[in-house]
C-alpha cells in the first residue's frame, strides 16, 4: 500500500500533519526521510501544533532528540541525521512504546533501529517548482493502513 500526495504549499504539508495527527495513537511512529530543505520540519511542526504544543519545535540536529510534553501526547521529535555510530548510547527504540508519538526525521539513516510497524513518510523536492513537494506516504502494519485509510 502506498499513497502519493503533492503539496503546493508550506501551508498544505502543514494540512497534511494535522490530517495525520488527527487519527493519532499511542505509540505512533512516523518516519520521515527527503533531502534536506524538503518539509520534514514543516511536517513536524504542523503535526506538533495540532498536538497542541505549546512549546516552539524547533530542528533538533544537535540535541537528536527532543521532547514535548505539553501536547495531548508526549512528542518525541528526533533528527539522526548526525548520529552516525552513536545510536545504542541513545535508546531510540524506547521512546517507541512510551506511549508518545515519536517522529524522526533521516530515518532512513537509521534502517536498523525502526520499529517493524511505522508510518513512512518520503518528501520530494520537484525542480520545476520551489513550493512543490512529492509525498509519498507508506504504512507498514494494520493501524497505520487504516490511518491512511482514513484520511488520504
Ligand atoms: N510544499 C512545501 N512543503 C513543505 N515545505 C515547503 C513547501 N514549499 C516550500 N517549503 C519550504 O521548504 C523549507 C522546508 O524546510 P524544513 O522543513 O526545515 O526542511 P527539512 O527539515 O526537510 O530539512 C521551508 O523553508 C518551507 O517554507
Ligand atoms: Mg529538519
């Protein structure tokens, strides 16, 4: 199963998280991957506000890992993009059943350590337009197809 959406604007990936974050639950996992520049910050913002977080989400690059805990849910917003050997030391896969929402970005640097079920989501720059976005999203287990389901 796998969808494509194309967004035209920073504001209709921002709709997209917030459709996405309206079917939440515990223990969510959502795995962004595209180069950089391509909305993975956006899309966590956009989910991070629907959330009602109160707090500014702001890239975690050199923190990895931040949390957020005055949302619905506990957010926990990782960029591994600089993690390189280090990703034992920090107990990823524990954020996992915290009953947060966890979302990485660069997931796709860290094949190793995501959990088997997840929400793929893959953000495409197009040449052609500054503010076109190719998003290709893919659920890997029950839950996540019928999130999809339900909202794309
Ligand atoms: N359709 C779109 N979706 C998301 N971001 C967009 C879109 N069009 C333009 N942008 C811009 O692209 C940039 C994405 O930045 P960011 O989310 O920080 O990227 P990443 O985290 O993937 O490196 C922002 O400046 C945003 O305004
Ligand atoms: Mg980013």
């Amino acid at each position: 199963m796998e969808f494509k959406i194309t967004t035209y604007s920073e504001q209709e990936t921002i709709e997209l998280a917030q459709n996405i974050e309206s079917e939440k639950f515990p223990n969510m996992v959502i795995c962004l991957t595209g180069d950089l520049g391509s909305g993975k910050t956006v899309f966590t913002k956009g989910f991070a506000g629907a959330l009602e977080v109160q707090e500014d989400v702001t890239s975690p690059t050199f923190n990895i890992i931040k949390e957020y805990t005055s949302g619905e849910m506990p957010l926990y917003h990782m960029d591994v993009y600089r993690l390189e050997g280090k990703v034992e030391d920090l107990g990823i896969e524990e954020y996992y059943t915290k009953k947060g929402i966890t979302i990485i970005e660069w997931a796709d640097m860290i094949p190793d350590y995501l959990p088997e079920k997840r929400l793929e989501i893959k953000i495409k720059s197009s040449e052609e337009d500054e503010n076109k976005r190719i998003i290709t999203i893919i659920p890997y287990g029950r839950k996540y197809e019928e999130l999809c389901e339900a909202i794309l």
